[in-house]
C-alpha cells in the first residue's frame, strides 16, 4: 500500500460476512472497496438467526446493532419428539446474558437490512455473479464475472458463501459434500399457532431418531401487531440425488415435510399442518474438510462460510463471518505502512482466525465421538438425547457465544506485536 493512492478490495457476496466487511473496510481511508453480489438485489433466503452475545459485540464494533431486535427468550425446552417428554429446560432470566440485549432469534432480513444501512452508498453491485479469478502476475487479481466483464482488484475477499468459488479458485481440490442433512424452514404469523400454546409459548427443540423439528420466535412482540414464528424441520439423512447440485432456498411441498414428522408428537404434526402449501423452503447441507489456509496468492482472503464450510454447525455463522471482517480490517490497518502490507496483512488475518476455524472442528468432533459412545453404550433414546443436549446443545461454548473479538485483537497486539 507504500506509494499507490488508493488500494482496490474487491469483495465477492453480499451476505452477512460481505456485508459487514464492506462496512468495515470502507471506515479505512486508504481503500476503495467494492462489493459485488450475483444478487439483482438484496436477498436473504432462510428464516430465522440466532444473535448471542458474540454477535453484539461486532455488530456495535460495526455501528449496526440498532435495529436488530427478535423473539427474546426466557426458556427453552428440549424434548423427545416421538413422547413429547422435556429432557432438559434451560431458565433464561431477564438480564442474565453477558449482554442486557440477551440471546435472540431474529428474521435475517433484520439483520441484512441492518447492516446495509451501514454500507456506504453505490459500493455494492448487484447482477455480478464471479466466475473465474486469474492470478496475474505482480500485485492484482483478475475477476471474471458471468456477464463477460472483468475487473482488476489489489485484494479480494471471498465472502461468497459456503459454495465459494474464490475458495475453489485458491484450492482446487477443496471437495465439498453432501451432508445429508436438509432444513425446511418457514416464518409463520404465530396467530394461526394460537391453538397449539405448548408449541408458542417456549423455543422448542423436539428430537427425533433421523431429524429434528424446532420452533421460536422472531420476533420483538411489542413491535408487532401479528409476529412472525419460525419453524423448522432438520433430516438427517436424505438420498443424495444423482444431478443435483445445491438445493438452498427452494420451494418444498407440505407432504415432503410432514413425511419427515409423521412420526411425532400430535402437537408437532398439527403445528406443520399450519404451514400453507408453497410456504416452506428446502435447504440441504453441504460440508467439507477444514481449510489449513484460509488466505491465497499474498492478496486474496476467504471469510465466513466460505473459509470454513461447517454447515451451520454452531448456528452462529453470520456472527463468524462479520467478526472475520472487523479482523480483517484491523489487520490492514495495522499493516498498512509495512512493505508487503497486503501479504503481511493476510497472514495476521490467518494467524487469528484459523486456530479459532480449528478449535471449532475440534469441538465437533469430540461431540461426534462421545455420542457414538453413548449410541453403543446405551440403547435408552432419552437417555441418549440427554447426552446430546448436554454435549452438543449446551456443551462447553462460550469461546463461540461470548467471543469478544475486540479483545482478541488486544491480546494478539500484546501478545504477537508488544503493542500495549
Ligand atoms: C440450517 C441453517 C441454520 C443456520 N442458523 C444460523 C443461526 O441461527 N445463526 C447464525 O449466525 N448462522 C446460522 N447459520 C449459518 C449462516 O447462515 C451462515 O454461516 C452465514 O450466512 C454465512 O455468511 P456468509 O456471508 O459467509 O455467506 P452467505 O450468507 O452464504 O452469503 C454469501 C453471499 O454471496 C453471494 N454469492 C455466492 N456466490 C457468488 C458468486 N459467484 N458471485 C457473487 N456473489 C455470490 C450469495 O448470493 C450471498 O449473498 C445457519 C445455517 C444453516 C444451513
């Protein structure tokens, strides 16, 4: 960055993760940022987000939390979907999260629309899908779009979700697979749920032997005359269909979804009986190994889901992506005099980032390990669910839901840089 004006970002995708680097990026002076979104315009498929402490903190450090308001909850309850038995309830009095704003389930258009309030005019362009990066010699990257134009960036940032062809363009033989697991998922008003009080009144996961149904709020009830509720219906294991690519936000018939809960509870059939023909959206999982690098070629960075293709492990994803970019910036910030600032950048960016990729993986693998173990050991299933909850629901996540990144980025001044 010694010597030039000005040094271009391109940043590929428009979710939460590009968003919030967009905003992020464009407070540093000496980078002249742009977005481009295969998007016509804003759009945010799924239903429900859940925001925890972790994510107010980079949403403040960002300037957008104003406006992102949901379904607070003050329980939660984990059930047996085929007894309705409650395993587990979890009480949340008011106030007792480290942030007073607590844990919320949000529509994601809140949060979509609260950070583009924030992206500065006239940077985002819509209609540009990526379909090639060239690495050209010296300091830029190509980028090739759909539409047959190209454009010239000194970084790209790869937010372009978890089938990222920034990502396939650094590593080839990155493979991605099907995980078996489908969401379908609707945003229901709750009043046509108001004869069914057990399924309103708490956020509910009810568990099944091959999937899963859950229900919340939205949200924020004092501002809503007819609130919206989510649900959503998780199946563990569907056919691979031989052809199809990526089924993500596309329509789904009432009988595919209530063949996936014939099973259950009567309260969980009649709450999916609600749900009007041509309402629910079908997203299936995808996944693949962890990433050793999530930076290429000195000048390009993936973040988000395209950097650690998890599936939505952790339903924190959004938060991941956007702290990705907060780092981001401070890491170009701080390099910024430096003689390979960008290279030296990155690296930083990595060295913070990756171990935190990893230790999630980690996690995700001791939980699959103890569950095969208490699978085997016990054939009781509630016994089996309690374990579950206990190791996968609740287990052991505060270095997720009470990340503070700004701290993170103190320690690692401290730490790497003896900067006090
Ligand atoms: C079932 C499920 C439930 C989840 N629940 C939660 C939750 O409760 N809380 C939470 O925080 N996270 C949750 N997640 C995860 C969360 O959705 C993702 O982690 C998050 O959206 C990642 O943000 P991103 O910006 O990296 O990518 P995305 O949100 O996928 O955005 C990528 C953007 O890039 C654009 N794009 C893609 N390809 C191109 C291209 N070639 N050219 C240009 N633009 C392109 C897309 O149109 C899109 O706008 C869930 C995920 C799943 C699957």
């Amino acid at each position: 960055m010694v010597g030039r004006t000005l040094t271009s970002v391109a940043i590929v995708g428009g979710g939460p993760g590009g968003l919030g680097t967009a905003i992020a990026l464009s407070k540093l002076p000496f980078l002249e940022v742009t977005l481009y979104e295969k998007n016509l315009e804003p759009r945010e498929s799924g239903a429900g987000i859940s925001l925890s402490t972790n994510a107010w903190r980079v949403l403040d450090l960002l300037g957008a939390s104003e406006g992102v308001k949901g379904g607070y909850k003050s329980n939660t309850h984990q059930r047996n979907a085929y007894t309705g038995k409650i395993i587990d309830v979890i009480e949340h009095p008011s106030g007792s999260s480290t942030d007073q704003r607590g844990a919320i389930r949000a529509r994601r258009t809140r949060l979509q629309q609260a950070l583009l309030a924030q992206v500065p005019d006239g940077i985002i362009r819509y209609n540009k899908k990526l379909i090639r990066l060239d690495n050209l010699q010296g300091d830029r990257v190509k980028l090739v779009f759909q539409d047959s134009t190209e454009v010239f960036a000194d970084i790209v940032v790869g937010a372009d979700g978890i089938h990222s062809i920034v990502r396939r363009c650094l590593f080839p033989d990155h493979k991605l697979s099907f995980t078996g697991d489908t969401a379908y998922r609707v945003l229901i008003p709750k009043s046509r749920l108001a004869n069914l009080p057990e399924i309103t009144s708490t956020t509910a996961w009810w568990w099944g032997k091959s999937g899963h149904i859950y229900f919340s709020d939205v949200d924020d009830e004092s501002e809503q005359s007819d609130p919206l509720f989510e649900i959503t219906v998780r199946s563990y294991h569907e056919p691979e269909v031989p052809g199809k690519t990526v089924a993500w936000g596309i329509p789904a018939s009432n009988e595919k979804v209530a063949a996936r809960v014939k099973e259950f509870d009567s309260r969980v059939r009649d709450a999916v009986d609600a749900v009007e023909q041509g309402e629910w959206w079908e997203f299936s999982g995808y996944a693949g190994p962890r990433l050793d690098r999530i930076i290429g070629w000195g000048k390009v960075a993936l973040i988000g889901d395209s950097s650690h293709p998890l599936s939505g492990a952790f339903g924190s994803g959004a938060t991941f992506a956007m702290e990705d970019g907060w780092i981001l910036a401070r890491a170009l910030e701080l390099s910024q005099s430096t003689t390979h600032a960008i290279p030296d950048a990155l690296e930083i960016f990595s060295q913070i980032r990756t171990p935190y990729y990893t230790k999630m993986y980690q996690h995700l693998d001791e939980v699959k390990a103890k569950l095969q173990r208490v699978q085997y050991e016990n054939a009781d299933f509630d016994v089996f669910l309690r374990a579950k909850v206990e190791n996968f629901i609740y287990g052991n996540k505060e270095f997720i839901y009470k990340n503070d990144i700004k701290k993170g980025w103190e320690d690692f001044l401290r730490t790497s840089k003896g900067i006090e």
